[in-house]
C-alpha cells in the first residue's frame, strides 16, 4: 500500500467504525449485533463502502449478495461495476428450482438456497455480505456458487468479527473486510 493508500484505508475504517452500531444482546443474549442501518443511512458512507466493495476484483460476471443485508450492498456494488446481481436466500423463498446447502451456527443449523439457473458454466462471482462471524453462511454460499458451476472470485464484507475465527473456514476463498474487529 502507499501512504495514500493507508490513509484512505484508515479513513474507511474510521467512518464504518462511526457509523455501525452495537446492538448488545440481540437477537439474544450474549449477542452484540453490529448494525449497519445508520451506515446504510448516510449518503457519503454508503458510496464509499460500495465503492471499497467494488474495488480491484478483475472481471466479474455476477455479485451474489446473502440475505438480507446482503441484498442492498450487492446490488449496489453489482449496478456499479455493470455485473448481474444474484441473491442467495433462506431456504423456501426462492420460486424456482434451487441448490441447497445446510451449515451449522453457533446454536442449530440453517439453510440457505441459489436458483439452479443463476449462473452460467465458470461465470466469476463475487459474494458479498455486511457481516463475517463464524464464516458458516459464506463457506455455505461459496459451495452453493461451485455447485450451480461458477467460480468464486471473492468474498466481501464490512466488517469481520475477528475472534469467531471466520476466516479460517474461507482457505483460498480471497476474503476481504474493510474493518477487522
Ligand atoms: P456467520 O455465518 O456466523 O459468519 O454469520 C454471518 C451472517 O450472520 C451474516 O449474514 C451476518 O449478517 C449475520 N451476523 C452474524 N453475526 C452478526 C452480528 N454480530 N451482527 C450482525 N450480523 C451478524
């Protein structure tokens, strides 16, 4: 990185550490939800993390975005580097025929689904999210990416809960974080 580069890199920093709240305790007891709703709010913040989502990746085909946050920062990185968007969903949303992949969380297991359709044979996609914790729900959606043919160019996100140790479960997988907590 050059000097400008680190200073740009800390001033992102700064700014979603200003602008993403702890929610503590939610959605249950020992919990501290980072919510990104008032980063989501402010026109300049928002436009700077898209941006910083959208940086450096080569040619992309598609940004798959997980449900939900996930959704609106995809969209927006994909609208901007003239990519399709792809949603990757809870199960039972989705109305046409999907893949499927269970993980496990912390407590239980969850589902997530991508239309069978949704890439083309070794289309470069780009997964994007709000948040890395255990890494579950993206190792899920890069298998979910392999399976319906594509190749999974990178993994994005916000912020990375470091000590749930996400990452690790990503080997290869190109993970990038604008902030590190
Ligand atoms: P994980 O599969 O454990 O990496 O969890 C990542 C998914 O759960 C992402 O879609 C996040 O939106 C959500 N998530 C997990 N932990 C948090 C948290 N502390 N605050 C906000 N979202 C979270």
């Amino acid at each position: 990185m050059t000097v400008g580069e680190t200073a740009a890199a800390s001033t992102l920093a700064d700014l979603i550490r200003a602008r993403v709240r702890d929610i503590p305790d939610y959605p249950q007891p020992g919990v501290v939800f980072k919510d990104i709703t008032p980063l989501l709010a402010d026109g300049a913040a928002l436009t700077a993390v898209v941006d910083a989502l959208a940086a450096d990746h080569g040619a992309l085909d598609k940004v798959a975005g997980i449900e939900a946050r996930g959704f609106i920062l995809a969209a927006s990185v994909a609208c901007q580097l003239g990519s399709g968007f792809v949603p990757v969903r809870k199960q039972g949303r989705l109305p046409g025929p999907t893949f499927s992949q269970s993980y496990q969380l912390e407590y239980g297991s969850a589902t997530i689904e991508v239309h069978q359709d949704a890439f083309s044979p070794g289309e470069r996609v780009l997964i994007v999210d709000d948040v890395l914790a255990t890494g579950g729900t993206a190792e899920a959606t890069a298998e979910l990416v392999r399976r319906a043919g594509a190749e999974v160019a990178g993994i994005c996100v916000i912020l990375e809960l470091e000590f749930l140790g996400g990452r690790a479960r990503l080997p290869g997988g190109n993970v990038r974080s604008l902030l590190v907590v």
